[in-house]
C-alpha cells in the first residue's frame, strides 16, 4: 500500500521569500504525484502531477515540483510567494496503472505574512 | 461552467436523525468519491463510484452508504449519524479511472452531529 508523509504540519514565510514543502511517499511499485490546494472555505484544486517523463514538474501559479525517485521525495517549492498563497497543501499518491485510490498526506498549512 | 455541486454547505443534526448529503455534478464524469477531512488526518475516502450503480468502499466507510443511480449525482446518506461523524464532506469527480484527467473537488459541506 502506498503512504505519503508530509513533514511540516505549519509553514509561515514572509511574502516574497521562497518556500518548499516537503513530502515523501513510501511505495512498493511505481507511483503517480500530486499537490493539491486548498483555499479557505473551498475544496481542493489540483496544482500539480507527476506521471511519468521529467521529474521536475511546473503547475499553475509558479509553483513546481521535483520527483526524486532514490530519496521517494515529491517536494513542492516556489521562488517567491505571494499573500494569496496562503492555504492548506496536500501531497498524495497513487499507484501507477490507474488505480482508483488516490491516498493524501495530512496537509501543510502555508502562512504567507507582509 | 464545470463544476462539483455539494449541498448542503453547513448542516447541524442530532444523533441518530438521518440525513444526506448531495452531489452533482455536470462534467459527465464516470468516476465519482467522497472523501472527509479532520484536523490532523488529511482527507480519507469513504466511498466511490466508477460508474453508474458501481460503487466500493474506501479507507473509512463505516456509517455511510452511498447510491448511483445517475451519472452525475452520488448521494453520501448517514442513516444514524453519530458525533464521530461530525467533519467537513467533500465530493471529488474525474472523467474516468485513470490520472491522466485530474479529481475536481466541490466545496466542501461542514457536518456538525450532536
């Protein structure tokens, strides 16, 4: 069975300063990554995917992710943060061959402060 | 617009008082699930759905049942909800089983069982 782990429950980072969120998965087969967003009051978005092919992958609003296989790390960082990025973070993982579970880390919170 | 509906958005109930949960969605999307999310847990799903009158367990399905009748809506039905219950719903979509396409999530509905 596949696991994630995010390793920061609270991140707080001034606007404009980078930010990476860490997360690991454990899994005996190959896998698909996710980083999911969650605003305040809203559900979750997709930010990004990996499934095969670069390990470094960009999604939407600056953020990027790096998959490295030898480490089973799925970090998600970004160069410079804005106010509005303040939100909940959820890595997850599934299994590759289109499997239906679809398994979430616990989140991290994301502060972002002027 | 392509959108996951849930209602209600907030909803206090007694123990033991049925109730359900609706979602619809207008995408024509095979693939629906529910999952709950409680602080320090992350999200979990309860049940899902790869199609019409296909339905399965996910990590928690203990005290909820699920129908679907029609592509677009997958009821989440508490026949005896109890105050372990109380935690914020949320309904997810995909085209169909594979990952390529990614889960849209509605907005969430906030449960509260005293």
């Amino acid at each position: 069975a596949q696991s994630v782990t995010q390793l920061d429950s609270q991140v707080p980072v001034f606007e404009e300063a980078p930010v990476e969120l860490r997360c690991n998965y454990s899994s005996s087969v190959s896998v698909y990554l996710f980083w999911y967003v969650q605003y305040p009051n809203q559900g979750l978005q997709l930010l990004l995917k990996y499934l095969s092919g670069s390990t470094l992958v960009k999604g939407i609003n600056g953020f990027e992710a790096e998959f490295n296989k030898s480490q089973t790390s799925f970090h998600l960082r970004k160069p410079s943060v804005h106010i509005s990025d303040t939100a909940e973070y959820f890595c997850a993982v599934s299994k590759q061959g289109g499997s239906e579970k679809l398994v979430f880390g616990k989140g991290t919170k994301l502060t972002v402060n002027p | 617009e392509a959108q996951v509906t849930q209602n209600p958005r907030y909803l206090i109930t007694v123990t033991g008082k049925k109730l359900t949960v609706t979602c619809s969605q207008n995408m024509n999307h095979e693939y629906m699930s529910w999952y709950r999310q409680d602080p320090g847990l992350g999200l979990r799903q309860i049940y899902y759905s790869m199609n019409v009158e296909v339905t399965d367990k996910g990590d928690v399905p203990e005290g909820y049942k699920v129908s679907r009748k029609e592509k677009r809506n997958f009821p989440l039905i508490l026949e005896s909800p109890s105050p372990n219950q109380t935690s914020l719903y949320f309904c997810a979509s995909r085209r169909d089983r594979s990952y390529n396409s990614p889960l849209h999530f509605g907005n969430g509905t906030r449960l509260t069982v005293t």
